[in-house]
C-alpha cells in the first residue's frame, strides 16, 4: 500500500502483522505444548531447532 501512496493504510498494515507474529510466536509454544504434554520452553527449542535448515 505504500508503493501507492496510501502510508497509513501501509503503516497499519505493518502494525497488525508485527502484533500478530508476536502474539502468535508468544501462544504458540504454549498451545502446542499443553496439546503434547511439554513444558511451553521445552516446545519452543524444539520448535526453533525444527525450522533450522
């Protein structure tokens, strides 16, 4: 949107996916890890060592 010219269109846009990648990195160990019966920082290490290529 910004390449358009619409910049508070564009900032709000890159607000939003700033707070849903930090809210979705923040409930996703936890989740994942209540379904499989770890510890959340147990499941983020294996989560953060699984997406190393």
């Amino acid at each position: 949107m910004c390449l358009l010219g619409n910049f508070p269109v564009g900032l709000g846009l890159l607000i939003l996916y700033v707070v849903i990648t930090a809210i979705r990195n923040i409930l996703e160990p936890k989740i994942v890890g209540k379904q499989i019966g770890l510890h959340p920082l147990a499941t983020l290490i294996s989560m953060f060592v699984g997406s190393l290529d």
